[in-house]
C-alpha cells in the first residue's frame, strides 16, 4: 500500500495523505497534486502495517527514488 501527500507536511498524516494500492497509482495521485498545488514536491510513502516509510519524492522534473526525509 502506498500513500501520497505534500513533502511541505514532513511527518506523515494517515487521516490527510491519498491511498494506493500500487506505485504506479500513486504515481498518478502525485501528479494530481502536484497540478493543483504547483511547486510542492509530494511524498509517496510506503504502508505496510509497520511504521509508515518516505519511499519517492514526486516534483515536476523529476521522480527520486528512496529519498531520504528528516522528520
């Protein structure tokens, strides 16, 4: 399970992030945000029962994988 919100947001928000079953969906939310909210990078986090984990930062140019995130 994957899960999408802004990067601006640091620690993860269960009630306010977008839910994915696969990376490819959440792929497809980060670029609906990133229309609306234009120059905030998102976050795609992996869920997987454990504690949430920051897996990819989504921006305009470009997808980073395995980005690290200060909490």
């Amino acid at each position: 399970m994957f899960a999408v919100q802004p990067a601006a947001w640091g620690k993860f928000d269960e009630r306010g992030a977008d839910y994915s079953p696969t990376i490819n969906g959440a792929y497809r939310i980060a670029s609906i945000w990133l229309a609306q909210y234009t120059g905030e990078d998102m976050v795609v986090w992996k869920v997987d029962g454990k504690a949430p984990m920051p897996w990819v930062r989504v921006t305009t140019d470009n997808v980073s994988s395995m980005v690290a995130i200060s909490a």
